[in-house]
C-alpha cells in the first residue's frame, strides 16, 4: 500500500502547485485552487527503491474534518507570506491534539523563489521547525521544481524508518 501523506497548510501557500510539480512534473501559473481531486498518486525514489506515495492536500480548517489516517505530515507556510508562517505555530496545538506528535512532520516553506517578496526568512522556518519537534525544513519552489522532490523524499525516508525496527526511536513529530 501506499505511504499516506497530509499536505496542510493555510489556504493560497501553493500546496496545490507543489504537488502538481511532484506528480505532473509542471508549473500552471493559470492553475488557481486545489488539486481537483481527492488525493495525487505518485512514486518517488528514496534510498534507492521505489516507494509509492498517496498525498492528500488540505488547509488547517479543512483537515480538521478529515477521518483520515497519515503517515506522515508535510506543513507548508508561504515564505512571500508571514500571516501563512504564523498560521502554523496557531495550528500547532490542534494538531499535536489530532496525534501528529506520532507522525513525521516536514516544515516546507513554499514560494521560495522570490527573494524580493519574501516575508520569512530561512532562519525563522528551521528555528520554527526546532520548536515544533520536526524533522526537517526545506525551503522549495513549484515554479523552478526546486527541492520539491527532496522534500517528499526527506519525508518518506522518516516514514521508512520509523517503521523499521531498528529505527523506532526516531526523533520526528510535532511537539
């Protein structure tokens, strides 16, 4: 079975761009919206084998009506955006209250090819992603392609060793 990912994040950050770059391998800058369906099916490499990925894409308000079970949790703020960025500290503790402090969680900083528009910088998205317990932040663009893969592939990796025995103390949740 596939590895079930919830992409979350407030409403605009570009979600449905990334995941359009991860699955169609494209950039729609006339694409407004969600993904149109339910979830985006797509198989990315990690650690040299193929792993299936089933990716849901949902907005903080809108996942806290799923019934959904993950496997991992990628967060996504807009770094063109600080009110997206202060979003996910306000998120936080809803979140660790729907059992994400299990989960892999991923602070991705979407739209980070615009230096000129940018409102948060890298060092305020890895302090943010410290204070939450994750296990990472990466900083990607949609519209260049730029770390989308890697970003997932960081993700899946956490997944893949949380599951392995040996690996089950690993260090990856939102606190």
């Amino acid at each position: 079975p596939p590895l079930r990912v919830l992409v979350v994040g407030a409403p605009r950050v570009g979600k449905t761009a990334l995941l359009r770059r991860l699955v169609d391998g494209v950039f729609d800058v006339s694409f407004v919206g969600t993904l149109g369906r339910e979830y985006a099916d797509v198989s990315v490499q990690v650690n040299g084998k193929m792993t299936q990925l089933r990716a849901w894409e949902h907005t903080f308000e809108s996942e806290q009506k799923c019934t959904l079970k993950f496997d991992a949790v990628m967060v996504t703020y807009s770094c063109t955006d600080h009110t997206s960025y202060e979003s996910v500290c306000a998120a936080a503790g809803a979140a660790a209250r729907r059992g994400w402090r299990e989960l892999p969680v991923l602070l991705v900083g979407l739209v980070a090819d615009r230096p000129h528009a940018r409102e948060v910088t890298l060092s305020a998205g890895r302090s943010l992603a410290v204070d939450l317990g994750c296990c990472g932040h990466v900083e990607c663009s949609a519209l260049l392609g730029t770390n989308v893969v890697f970003a997932f592939q960081m993700l899946l990796n956490s997944v893949l060793h949380r599951k392995a025995p040996a690996k089950a103390n690993s260090h990856c949740s939102l606190s």
